[in-house]
C-alpha cells in the first residue's frame, strides 16, 4: 500500500467516542511520506460535503464535488483503516488544509 500526502483514501473512522466523526468516509492524508514508509499508521483529516462554517476547516473540490476538510478532528490511524484510494486533492487545498494546522498549533 502506497500512502502519500495530499491523497485522499476512503477511511473506516469508527469504533469513535463522543464527538468524534464517525462512519467510512474520504479523508486527506496529512503526514509526510517519511512516517508512512517507517510506521503503520497516516494522520488523516476527514472530509465531508456538509458546508458548516466552523473555524479550522478549509474548502476542497474534490471529484466535482465541494466539501471542507475538517482540521479540528486531525488524528493518526493505522493503515489498516484506509480501504481505497480515491484519488489526489488539488495541491491548493493541500497547502491550504497544511497552513491551517500550521496557525492551529502555532498559536
């Protein structure tokens, strides 16, 4: 299984607890290929077309569809969870969805 930053796989998210996001959703792979090719597991941020102004969620158009990514439910799952891939993000919402953690963790 080949994982790259800026891919985006269908992920399992659950079994979760409380307000975490839940089901099998598509999720942006956030971490460096150096993580992936040493440990079995990615840092994901999942996505959905639910258009929610919240703070720390960027935009992304991805298969002809608009959605956010949701920055503030960042977590490190184990490769076993990411069941296909489906495809690239546009490399803006990468580097957009990267500069928000950026400010997230930074301030």
């Amino acid at each position: 299984m080949v994982i790259r930053r800026g891919d985006v796989w269908l992920c399992r998210l659950e079994p979760v607890v409380g307000s975490e996001i839940a089901k099998t959703r598509p999720c942006l792979i956030l971490s460096p290929s150096e993580i992936h090719d040493v440990m079995r597991t990615v840092i994901i941020a999942p996505m959905t077309s639910a258009m929610k102004g919240r703070p720390f969620r960027t935009s992304i158009e991805f298969n002809n569809r608009n959605g956010i990514v949701l920055l503030d439910h960042v977590r490190s799952i184990d490769k076993q969870r990411c069941l296909k891939h489906l495809g690239t993000a546009p490399p803006d919402a990468v580097s957009a969805a990267l500069a928000t953690l950026q400010e997230l963790f930074t301030e």
